[in-house]
C-alpha cells in the first residue's frame, strides 16, 4: 500500500494505491490526519482509482475523514471508486453521505 | 459431507498477516476457476473474520489464529477462522450491522454484515474466555466450460 499526496490550492489530494484492510487503513488514516491538521485544507479528496482491494476498514477509514473535514468546516469527496468496490460501498450505507462517485463519474450528475 | 480437498494454516494475530491471509484462501480456492466478483467477495469476507479475531479476540495480546479451508461438492468451499481469544458475549448482538466494541479504532460494525452479504451461509460459535469460530460457506457458479 502507498499514498501519494497533493495539495492544490487548499484542496488536499490522497491517492490511495493497493489494499485497503485494517492494517494499511490505519497507515493512511494517521498520514491523512496529520495533513489535515497542518494544512486544513477546505476540500480532501480520496483517490480510489488505484485501490485493488478494500474490506469494511475503509468503511470506516471514509466515515473518519469524513466527521474530521466536518469538524475543520471542510468536505470530503471520495472518487474514481472502482466497480468491485461498490457491492461494499452500498451494504455499508455511506451512499447517504453523497461523498462516493464512481471511476469516470462527477458527483453532479450522481 | 464429503471433502475434496482440504487445506489448514496458522498464523500470528498481527495486522499485517491480514493481507496475508486473505491472499492464502484465495491461492488455495482459486483451483475452482472462480469469476473475479466470487474471489473478490471471499477475500473481503476472510479479511472480516481474520480482523475481528485481531482487533476483538485478541484484543491486548497476540494469539494464534487457524484457518481451514475444504472444498465440498457443488464448487462450494467452506471456510472456517478461528481463535482461542476472549470470545464473544452476546453473539446476535455482535452480528448486528453497526454494532461495535471498538469506535476508538474507527471499525464501522461491519464485519459480519459483509461476511453474511459475500457469503451463502455463516455460522458462529463462541465462548466466552475460550475463542471463537466463524464458518462460511460459499457456492461457487460452474464455468460453462466445466460442464
């Protein structure tokens, strides 16, 4: 698992590269956090195109961020969520958040 | 019921044997030319059960967990993960969706909702003090060219 990271403009990027379960969640959770408390950006994007595998850790890794960019005035956009994910995506009900959009997809035309 | 095959692995409950472990499972059924979405589903659902035995039954310790796999007639593969950790008070209580002992760790209380939704069938049996094991059983669809 690896993250590459941009910032642009107080939009911070976090592409997620790999496998995302308990372990590696807690990597990026701790990586995510810590840029959002010294750069407070207004907008975190998480990058799925690059995730090959997640369990319900990412549930929660999203719903974490998630209340954190809340708490900061913030939002959070999760994008290019790959197809194998979305059986996942839909069980866990964060569909209700209006945060996930699709590979390929804008969230306008969700 | 009959075995056709049947595969058993241990490991440390450390996070990082997650990857690990799912990976394994997924080696051994991969003999039954699984699509992608069935591999995908029995992955995410070892990567569940694997998880609640590091993150609950061994929560302040590392213990041994096993992991058996057979397969049965009618491509169905049963797998089973257990542990010899605190085990589980209130079993119906555990499986209900959202339910977690551990929101410090950020867990959604999803696990065996995603083990119940990527599988056929789950059993659990637990005692408290003693460990738990979670079964599940999957059938898988037969390839046209397997007849």
């Amino acid at each position: 698992m690896k993250t590459s990271v941009t910032l642009d403009d107080g939009v911070l990027t976090v592409k997620i590269c790999g496998e995302i379960d308990h372990h590696t969640a807690a990597l990026v959770r701790k990586e995510t956090d810590t840029l959002i408390q010294q750069k407070r950006p207004r907008e975190l994007i998480l990058d799925f195109s690059s995730v090959t595998f997640m369990d319900s850790s990412g549930i929660g890794l999203i719903m974490g961020r998630y209340r954190i960019m809340g708490l900061f005035g913030g939002y959070l956009r999760v994008v290019n969520v790959p197809e194998n994910l979305e059986k996942l995506m839909i069980l866990s009900g964060l569909g209700a958040l209006k945060v996930i959009e699709r590979r390929g997809e804008m969230r306008e035309s969700a | 019921m009959k075995v056709l095959n049947e595969m058993e692995f241990s490991f440390e409950s450390r996070s990082s044997n997650e990857s690990f472990a799912r990976s394994a499972v997924s080696s051994f059924v991969a003999q039954l030319d699984p699509t992608i979405s069935e591999l995908n589903e029995i992955r995410t659902a070892v990567s569940e059960a694997v998880t609640n035995c590091i993150v609950h039954a061994y929560k302040n310790e590392i213990g041994r967990i096993s992991v058996t796999v057979k397969i049965v007639p009618e491509n169905t593969v049963v797998i089973k993960v257990r542990d010899s950790g605190c085990g589980i008070e209130n079993i119906q209580q555990a499986m209900e969706p959202l339910f977690t002992t551990a929101p410090g760790e950020e867990r959604a209380g999803l696990g065996f909702a995603v083990m119940q939704s990527f599988t056929d069938r789950i059993s659990v049996r637990s005692k408290p003090g003693k460990g738990t094991s979670v079964t599940m059983r999957k059938a898988l669809s037969r390839r046209v060219s397997n007849g």
